[in-house]
C-alpha cells in the first residue's frame, strides 16, 4: 500500500507541475497549431492527386516494374496504367524464362478470343503469373486487379447501355477508377498513422527536464534521500509523461475526427497508441538517466527516436505492399488496420501487446538500474561499453 501511495503521489506531483509550466503549454498548443497545418496540406495534397487536373504521384513509378502482357484483342493492355507498369508485349513463348531471368514481374494473359467473347456476352479468362521472390509483385497485383475490375465495370455499364437503348453509339472502354492506387493508400494510411504516435515523440523534453535536471540543479541528493524506491521515482516520473502524452492523443484524434478523417474503432486505436508511449518513454528514461547534460541528452534522444520511429513505419510499409505477418509486431502496423476497418485476428493483435510489454519492462528496468547507481548519477561516470559488460555480469564494478 504505501508503494503505490508513493508512486502515485509522484506521479500526481510530476502530472500537475507539468500542466502548470507555461513552458509546457506554450509547446502544447503550439503542437495544435502544427497538427492543424499538417491537417490542412495534407487534404490539399490528397484532393490534389484525386483530382484529374492535379499533383499525381505516378511519375515518381514511372518503370517500377516490367509485365509481360499477352493479349491479343488488346483491350485489358490499354488499361494498364503505364506509368506504373512498363508493358512488354509477348506470345508467351519466352515470358518464363523472363521471370525466372528477373527481366520482369510477371505474366498476365488474356483470352486469345477476348473480342469475340465480350461481342457474345461470354466470360473472358484472364491470368497473372507472379514471380513470388520480387517484391514489386504487390504493385502489379493491384494494378492489374484495378484493369480488371476497371474493364468489367465499363463493359458491364456499356451492355446495360445498350439494353436500355442509351448511348447506342459509343464504342470502345473508358477507364474507370474502381480503388486507391497503391501511392494514395500509402499516402492516407501511413500519414494519419504518423500523425497518431507523433505526440508520443512531443514530451521527451519533459523526461529529460525531469531527470537530467535533477543532475544539473544538484537536486539528485535530496530525491534519492526520500523513502522512494529508484522504481517508483523512475516509473512516477515515467507516467506522468504517458498521462500527458494520453491527453493529447485524446485531443488529436478529436481533432482529426472534425476534420473529416475516418477512423474506425476509435477506442482500440486510442488504447494501442497511448500503451504505446510507455516503452518509448522507458527508453527516454534510460537516455536521461545516462545523460550528465541536457545536450549530451538531446543528441541521444534524436538517435533513439529515429530508430523507434523506423521500427513503427517501416513495418507498416511493408505490410501494406506484402500483407507480412510479422509486421504485426510495430504497434503502428496494428493501429494502421484497425482504423481502417481492416479484419484483424487476436494473435496479431497480441504479437504487438506483447512486444509492446516486454520492451516496457526491460526499458524501465534499465533505467532504474542506472538511476540507482550513485557514479551515473553523482559520477565519474563509467563509459557505455563498461556498463555493457557490467550489466552482462562480465565486469564487475
């Protein structure tokens, strides 16, 4: 009882000065502010590459990948957007050995009779050969399910027309856009995924202040003095950073909720974002245990959360090009399907729960094995390769 009474009570503590601070809501609302210019390029941007007459991201594809096309009527080929795919035209006498040689992608045939088939009313059969070991194999299933599905739709609508006797004259097959292209889904998914965890990257100043300023005010002493165990001290510090960093992702995401954003199973995403803070907090702990100064601080702060900020997105990226199970294990990945309404099993949810879990234990216990040690916290300090050694058990101190 009284250990949680002491941590609560620092965290209330730590909660209330930081609220307090005119320096943390400056930083606060200036985050708002940022949120909102974000907010506003970002749908400008979006409407830009929906827009015919606007930015495309297709240019920047231009000869991604290379696909064999074996049709003959030519109708699927026209579709086939070639700024995206670059079209090689084939009998399939050859289109293996090019697989297998990596001069292209795949293969995608059609009926050799595709023209007398659609004039007759008849299915026409169409099939696509991947090459499984190329990863660019992701961006050519989706464009030629997009042609396909592009095609049958205007087909379907020209064979409506024509029964009902409308528009009795018009020939050919326009192209219509029936799904996000793969460059938009990126664009929406991993952008409103980042700017969900970008609050979680916002208060590391707040640890750093907390701690490091410990050792630069010379209160250090008088806070180890205290009948406070170094757990509680670091876990009171700690949480109160993830309470504040909770009420801000409350207010983000009813922020991008007025603005127009979809986000389904709004209480999960919120739970996994904030649950997300607490390692992340843990590893800020560890700098600023270590840290004798703010700046040696800040320099190890930016390191660390680039590589955190690597391990979330490019899981993500991954999973949105191959559908990889293990990409489960970036919280992002997770929080990215379940806003967007995408069917996720237990398991994967719990392979980043987990993660999540294990990495807020060994971070914290690692902070609190540092802060504990009067030469990190009073010096001289020993160098990280020693410490390494030390807490392996293969030096002792």
């Amino acid at each position: 009882m009284k250990l949680s009474m002491n941590f609560a009570t620092i965290t209330r503590w730590e909660f209330k000065n930081t609220l307090k601070s005119k320096k943390f809501l400056l930083i606060f609302f200036m985050q708002l502010s940022v949120l909102a210019m974000l907010i506003i390029m970002f749908n400008s941007f979006a409407a830009n590459i929906e827009s015919d007459k606007g930015l495309s991201l297709t240019p920047s594809l231009t000869d991604f990948t290379t696909l064999d096309v074996d049709d003959q009527g030519g109708i699927f080929k026209k579709a086939i957007n070639p700024e995206i795919i670059d079209i090689y035209s084939t009998n399939n006498n050859n289109s293996l050995i090019r697989i297998e040689t990596g001069q292209t992608s795949g293969l995608y045939t059609v009926s050799m009779d595709s023209i007398e088939r659609i004039q007759k009313g008849e299915v026409v059969d169409t099939v696509l050969y991947l090459d499984y070991a190329d990863p660019r194999r992701s961006v050519v299933r989706d464009e030629i399910n997009t042609t396909t599905q592009s095609v049958s739709t205007a087909l379907t609508q020209s064979y409506l027309q024509s029964v009902n006797s409308q528009n009795t004259t018009q020939t050919g097959v326009k192209e219509e856009i029936t799904g996000e292209s793969l460059p938009l889904q990126l664009i929406r998914k991993v952008m409103l995924a980042v700017l969900l965890f970008m609050p979680l990257f916002l208060f590391g100043n707040i640890i750093i202040d907390s701690v490091v300023g410990e050792k630069e005010r010379k209160t250090g002493e008088i806070l180890v003095a205290m009948p406070l165990s170094h757990v509680e001290i670091l876990l009171g510090k700690g949480l109160a950073v993830v309470a504040i960093s909770a009420l801000q992702v409350a207010m983000w995401i009813i922020i991008l909720l007025a603005a127009g954003f979809t986000i389904k199973n709004v209480i999960p995403v919120y739970f996994l974002v904030v649950f997300t803070a607490i390692p992340i907090v843990g590893l800020t702990s560890i700098i600023a245990a270590y840290a004798k100064n703010y700046k040696e601080a800040g320099i190890g702060i930016s390191i660390a959360y680039i590589v955190v900020v690597g391990f979330l997105i490019v899981p993500a990226l991954a999973y949105i090009s191959r559908k990889s199970y293990s990409a489960n294990i970036s919280p992002m990945t997770t929080v990215m399907r379940l806003f967007s309404g995408e069917t996720i099993t237990i398991p994967e949810i719990l392979m980043s729960v987990m993660f999540i879990i294990i990495m807020s234990v060994l971070s914290f216990w690692m902070a609190a094995w540092l802060f504990r040690r009067d030469d990190i916290l009073f010096g001289p300090r020993p160098g990280p390769i020693k410490l390494v050694l030390q807490l392996m058990g293969i030096k002792k101190r």
